[in-house]
C-alpha cells in the first residue's frame, strides 16, 4: 500500500478542477488493489475532501477502458438522481472530478492513471456483515445501482476482466490443471474434487440462459460486498455503491449470487472450523427483501427464480477457484499460510452444501 509519501499528492491534486487550496492527503480505505487517497482542501475558509484514487494497471490491463466506463456509469447515475430530483444525488452515485482539461482521468509522466471523487460525507463502508439489516441495505443498494443502470444507453461497456463471472470457463481451467496436476496435489484434495466433479452439470445454468435469451445481460457491479456500499453514520441506510472497476456486462445473477456468498455465513472466508460455516437462511431473508425492493421491477420471472441457485453457483465458482489455485502451487491469491487456499476452498464447498440442503426454503422466500 502507497503512503502519501509515495506521491506528490498536491501535484496530482493541482490538475484536476476542484474547488479550494490542497491541504493534506492520507492514504485512506481498505482496499487492497488501487492507492486511495483522501485529499482535504481549504475552499472559503472550511474544509473540503476529495479521493484521489490511483488505478493498478497490473491488475486491469485497460486501465482506459475502465475509465470509459467509470465516467459513463457516474455521469447516468447523477442525471438519473437529479432527473428523479434526488436532493442527495451526490450522496447517492459517485461523482468524478474532472481534470483542468476536462477529461474525466490523468494520466501521469509515468503513465499512470488517476481519478478524483467527491467524497462522500457521513457514510462508512463495513468489512463485516454484523445483522440482517446490513444485509438487506446493501441488498437494497445494489439493487438499487442495478435499476439504475438498466437503461444506460450506448455502447456495450468495456469487459474490465473478460469472462470474470463465467463458470464454464472457471471450470475448464480446473480441469486442464487437474489434468497436469502440476505440484501433486491431487492425492490430497479427493472429497473436494469428486465434490467439485459431481456439480459439473450446474456450470453452465446462466451461461447458457443468456445464450437463449432466456436471461439477459445487464450492467452489473461483479463484486457485491458489504465494504463496497457506504452506510449513512446517522440512519444506517445503505447509500452508495463504491468501487466501480469491475462494472462491466454480466448477469444480475451474479451480483446477487455473490451477495449470498459473502453475507450470509458467520464464518470468516478461510475458516479452518468448518462447522461454523452454514448459510443462514435469516440473512439470506433479508437479502432477498433488500434486492427485490429496488431491483424488483425490471427483473424477469427466470431471474427471479434463479436467485437462490445463483447464491450456490457464484460460492461454487470461487471455492473452484481457490481448488484450482491449490492444485495449481499457490499462483494467484496470495496466501498467509501453506495451506491457506485448501481452507478457503473447504470454506466456499461447505457454504455449497449448506445451501443445497435450503434451497427448498430459499426458493420458498423468493417466491
């Protein structure tokens, strides 16, 4: 992570057109991919913040391409909020700020590229899912974000990360690895592999529904947790969707499929205790409110009815991921323990299980 150090903050800060005198900036969030910053002015006499944000272009090879679709996500979310005459349309979308020359990022003498928010007063972001209430506003918020964007004109957006949500492909690579079995590993993961082997019929339930037309594609957020709404400090409503890189086209599906993953289980991500890991059916209640009270009137009958399995197929993905990486040797989540993916893995394949054996009931609160 880049310290204020790292950078000249109130250079960077001097080519975008905002209103007041630089001040200070610190490093701020928890992010783990971007270098953010909080940049405090004086305008007037009183004091004004802004983010500074830093895009990793190691990790999103279209840096631009990203930024094209940033701009026009804020841009239609603020003209939908202030058409609907939202009088906290600034709390309730993300506005860029934009450079002297009117363009909507920076790009720095060493090729980095640089974008500039105004910040978002009185609302928090939460790494943790505590009740159900924070469950269903950023159910609610996300949803909201979603029906927001159903009408975006132009173009397709820019894929960020191709296939990023997209089973079949995950799975394929599961097998090419498992196939090499590279490191050896396979002899250790058996349960887990007949596990992941047994629900190769499921892959490809969305993939092949937007094929048909039966389900279609939207702009979606593709990483729907908690810390990604901010929370007003006062009533505790969820507000605005944040960190908007991997919005891109997908299916609704998955945003509210991953919602499920990372909101209704106690237990953390790599919990090595797996009886602590079950899908708690309260949560999921509250989820399914929250989404439905704002996404609830643009999505389909088959979307609607998917919802539940799409909490067991997104979970199912990622847990693959983490079988993958292990039979792979560790090559791309960073790990804190030698068998640091081998829990995660267990973790996401229990939530599968514990799912399964609600579906009845989940299917039940949807309906």
């Amino acid at each position: 992570m880049a310290t204020a150090a790292t950078y000249d903050l109130a250079q960077l800060t001097s080519q975008f057109a905002l209103l007041g005198d630089f001040v200070s900036g610190q490093p701020y969030g928890s992010g783990h991919i971007n270098d953010t910053f909080a940049i405090e002015v004086n305008q007037g006499g009183r004091p004004l913040r802004y983010v500074l944000q830093r895009i990793n272009h190691n990790i999103f090879k279209n840096p631009d391409g990203l930024m094209q679709n940033v701009a026009r996500v804020c841009r239609h979310a603020q003209a939908k909020l202030q058409s609907e005459q939202r009088s906290d349309a600034s709390r309730r979308a993300l506005t860029l700020v934009p450079t002297r020359q009117g363009k909507d990022w920076l790009v720095d003498s060493q090729g980095n590229r640089w974008r500039c928010y105004v910040f978002v007063e009185g609302a928090t972001g939460h790494d943790v899912v505590r009740h159900a209430d924070q469950a269903f506003q950023a159910a609610r918020a996300f949803g909201a974000f979603q029906a927001l964007m159903a009408d975006l004109p132009g173009e397709r957006l820019v894929e960020t990360i191709p296939n990023f949500h997209h089973t079949p492909s995950r799975y394929a690579q599961f097998q090419k690895i498992l196939a090499q079995d590279p490191k050896d590993r396979a002899a250790s993961v058996q349960p887990e592999i007949a596990f992941a082997l047994a629900r190769a019929h499921e892959v490809s339930v969305i993939t092949e529904a937007m094929a048909r037309g039966e389900i279609p594609e939207r702009v979606t957020h593709n990483d729907t947790k908690l810390n990604n709404v901010l929370l007003d400090n006062t009533t505790q409503e969820g507000l605005c969707v944040i960190d908007l890189d991997t919005v891109m086209p997908g299916s609704a599906l998955y945003d509210f499929g991953d919602l499920v993953r990372t909101s209704t289980s106690p237990a953390a991500e790599d919990e090595k205790d797996l009886s602590k890991v079950t899908m708690q059916l309260p949560m999921f209640e509250a989820l399914i409110q929250g989404y439905l009270s704002t996404a609830g009137n643009f999505l389909t009958p088959r979307e609607r009815s998917l919802l539940p399995f799409a909490g067991k197929l997104i979970t199912f993905e990622i847990g693959l991921r983490f079988l993958t990486d292990w039979l792979e040797g560790d090559v791309y989540f960073k790990i804190k323990r030698p068998e640091h993916n081998l829990d995660r893995l267990r973790t996401q394949f229990k939530l599968v299980a514990s799912i399964e054996s609600q579906l009845p009931a989940m299917e039940a609160l949807v309906r």
